[in-house]
C-alpha cells in the first residue's frame, strides 16, 4: 500500500538479503545506520538510495570455522551479526556484532 501510494522509498541497496537487524536514526546529520550480517550501512535520509555508504565488517575466518565445528548453520549463524549501534559522542557510534559467536565491538567514525 506505501508504494502504491508513493508514500515511501524503498531502500535499493539491500539486493544481498543481508537480515538487517538493528537501526540508528541520527536525526541531527540526517543519517540513519543499519546494522545487518557483516555490514553496516549509512543512508541519506531524504534519499535512501543516494550516496549509500557500506561498511563491510564480517567475522575472521578463524571464529567462522570455528563456528562451523561447532555445528552452527555456516549461512545463517556463523557470520557477524550488527546488534548494537549505539551513539557514542558527537563524532563517533559504537557497534558490536556477533563476531560468529565471538562477539566484538568498535567505533565508526562518522565523518
């Protein structure tokens, strides 16, 4: 109905079916980020389409294999999952994923 309507943009970018899983509006610069598996994006928020900055930040390979012996599926749990983004101070987010169950976080700077 919102894209009959022409009330919405769809957000192109996500062709990967990447399972997004956790969203930050950053009103103030007019972003918003979305964590998915093994990227985070960083959307225009007048246009989702335009300018479409992607960070890909996926799990070492030690901690997939690692994963994989331990008999977790290789496609849908062994990867690294973005489940937090959270302000930190007026330049910079910080971001945990999963890390393919070896959790590890970090700062973006958002230049």
């Amino acid at each position: 109905d919102l894209l009959l309507s022409n009330s919405c943009i769809p957000f192109l970018g996500s062709a990967e079916g990447l399972d997004f899983r956790t969203l930050l509006l950053d009103e103030e610069r007019g972003r918003l980020l979305i964590g998915a598996k093994d990227h985070i994006f960083l959307l225009n928020l007048v246009d989702l389409n335009k300018n479409v900055k992607k960070i890909y930040w996926p799990a070492s390979k030690e901690k997939v294999e690692l994963c994989k012996l331990a008999g977790k599926d290789a496609h849908t749990e062994c990867a690294n999952f973005i489940r937090v983004l959270q302000p930190y101070n007026r330049t910079h987010v910080y971001v945990c994923g999963t890390g393919a169950f070896h959790p590890l976080c970090g700062y973006i700077e958002l230049g």
